[in-house]
C-alpha cells in the first residue's frame, strides 16, 4: 500500500499501522443516495440507521430516482422514522442532483474544497457531511476532518496534547496532519479505528 511507508514515518502512525494492518478505499456510484443515507443516519447508532435505510429501499424497491425522491409525500418519508427536518433535506439533496448534478464525472474536476463548497450549498449538507462523502464516497486520499470530534479526542489522546483553547488545538492539530499529507484520508482512519480500540492500545504502548 502506497501510503504505509509514508504514514510510517510518524512513529505513533506506524504503530496505529502495524495495530490495525491497512485499509482500502471503495467508490460508491451513486453519490446522491451517499448523502440521502448520511442525512438519515446523522445522531443514530449503526444498528437503527440500517434499519431506516432499509426501510427508505423498501418504499421504492429497490433504489430510488431522485424524481421518485421528490414525488414521495412528505408524510411517508416521515413514516420510516425520519425527523421533519431530514425529510426535508433528503429532498433538497434530490432536488439538486437534478437541478445541478453531482455525479463523480462533475466532482472529479473540483478540487476538495471546491467539491465541499458546492455541496453545502444545500440546507442539510454541511461541511463534515461533505468531508466523509470526500473520503468514502469518491475516495479522496487527502482528506482532514478537522471538526470531527473523534478525531480531535484520539489525537488528543495519542499525541498527549494538553487540553487547551479550540482555536490553539485546532492549529496543532492542522500542523501535526500536515506531515501526513498527501495520506491525511488513511491517517484519519486509523485514528478513528485507535478511539475505538484506545484502552487495548494504550496497554500494548506501556
């Protein structure tokens, strides 16, 4: 794997590697039902966000369009056990796929940012949600969360940073990924794999 050998070069990364073995990106094609299933499953566990997307598939059998999208009532949408609001921007996120497209041929000409301001142009999709679309969706290799709270408390964590004013940690954070760059999609993997698994890893350090 191309990344591993550069990521390795930080000693706490080459650990995470060595713990964790190595990832794979996957593209997925339709990046408009990507963000429909991101809304949808936004503050909920694994297990319920599964339940409603099937939910969402069974209403259409199968994918739907983003004109069927648009036609559902407001109301069955809302009866898979979507809130008002993620109706609502379930739709808007179906609305602008036909109004102004998002389709990997599109997106592939903009750069990250580009691609993040475009997309949160639409009420519901905001910054993260567009970072993770970045990162598993088209399979952007350069890609920082910054605001992604698991990622901040797991460099916290590993890099012992002491705790210390959002906008000072946020400019340690952005220097520590640097060195990570053009790799910072695969770093962020494992940080978030290193939360998860903390207390095991932290043990095998001593």
């Amino acid at each position: 794997m191309h990344y591993v050998s550069h990521l390795s070069q930080d000693p706490k990364m080459k650990m995470l590697i060595e713990q964790h073995g190595t990832f794979k990106l996957n593209k997925q094609k339709n990046l408009c039902l990507y963000l429909c299933y991101s809304i949808m499953s936004q503050q909920l566990s694994t297990k319920v966000a599964d339940i409603i997307q099937q939910r969402f598939l069974n209403l259409f059998n199968g994918e739907p369009t983003p004109q069927q999208i648009i036609d559902t009532p407001f109301e069955t949408l809302r009866s898979i056990g979507l809130s008002n609001a993620k109706v609502n921007y379930v739709q808007n996120v179906a609305r602008f796929e036909i109004e102004k497209g998002m389709d990997h041929k599109k997106l592939a000409k903009l750069s990250n940012d580009e691609v993040i301001a475009y997309l949160t142009q639409i009420k519901g999709v905001g910054r993260w949600t567009t970072e993770m679309l970045l990162m598993f969706a088209l399979c952007r290799e350069d890609v920082f969360a910054l605001d992604d709270l698991g990622l901040q408390n797991a460099m916290i964590g590993l890099y012992e940073l002491k705790h210390r004013k959002k906008k000072t940690l946020q400019a340690s954070l952005l220097k520590i990924s640097e060195q990570w760059a053009p790799y910072r999609t695969y770093a962020c993997m494992y940080l978030w794999r290193w939360k998860d698994n903390a207390p095991a890893l932290k043990k095998e350090k001593k």
